[in-house]
C-alpha cells in the first residue's frame, strides 16, 4: 500500500506511463504493442495486478 503523501506522484507516474504507451502504440499503429508494454510495466512493478 502507497502512504497518503506518494498518492498523487504515485498517480502522476502511472498516468504518464499509460499515456506513453498509448503513443507508442499510436505512433506505430499497433495496439499489441500498448497491451504488452502495459504487461511489462505490471511485471515490473510499476502498475498494480
């Protein structure tokens, strides 16, 4: 569990982390590649389960 006070940085990473992958994907105009890079950031830890 994230304290109160990593709240909204906390937020602010996953936000920009989604939103780049969205772009990549975009860019490349491949949507497997939003799905697996979503998969890597949950395996790495960095998105929750």
């Amino acid at each position: 569990m994230v304290s109160s006070e990593e709240n909204e940085p906390r937020a602010r990473a996953i936000f920009a982390a989604v939103a780049g992958a969205q772009l990549v994907a975009r860019s490349r105009s491949d949507i497997s590649l939003y799905d697996a890079l979503i998969d890597s950031y949950r395996t790495a830890g960095l998105l929750p389960a």
